[in-house]
C-alpha cells in the first residue's frame, strides 16, 4: 500500500493528491521550481486537470497530462474519469519523466 497527501478539499472543487515520495523528493528540487508546483496546485484545485496557461501544457493520454515548471523540470498528474481527484505522479526533471 502506498501512502498518500492530500491537497485539498471538496469545497475547493478538486482534490490533489501527492504521493509521499513526490513530497520527499520535492524538497531536493531548486526553491523557484517549488514555488512553481506549488503554484501548480492550486491551479489543479480551483480549476481541475486542464491547464493550458502553465508552459507547454500537454495532454499524455486520454487521462495523463503534464506541463513544464521551468525548461528543466516538469510535473505530470491524471485524474480519473468524473472523479474530482487529481493525482501528481512525477515531479522532476524533463530527462526523466515517464512519458
């Protein structure tokens, strides 16, 4: 069983969940790329999955998306279909990101 974070709450409209070790691996990234995915959150809360503002957003998959924080660094989250539940699942470098 893996441990989650939950951002969020109904009454902010989604809930943005974050896997511990993306929360442990966060605090290795540079300062501006975490302000940067925080900033990223609660534009998942308030507005859901599809963020086409944030720097070349991009659809995965019919459920997957991504965007980049900075040329260097990405973050990538799904949510399931009607749910109000956004997971992240890769915050890091763009040479490394699973897709």
């Amino acid at each position: 069983m893996t441990s989650t974070l939950i951002w969020g709450t109904l009454t902010m409209g989604y809930i943005v969940k974050i896997k511990r070790k993306i929360e442990r691996n966060l605090k290795e990234l540079p300062d501006r790329v975490q302000d940067l995915f925080s900033q990223l959150i609660e534009d998942l809360r308030e507005q859901g999955p599809i963020q086409p503002y944030w720097p070349n957003y991009g659809k995965l998959s019919e459920n997957e998306y991504h965007c980049h924080l900075t040329y260097r660094y990405v973050a990538c989250w799904r949510q399931e279909q009607g749910s109000i539940s956004v997971e992240v699942y890769y915050v890091g470098s763009r040479e490394k990101a699973p897709y």
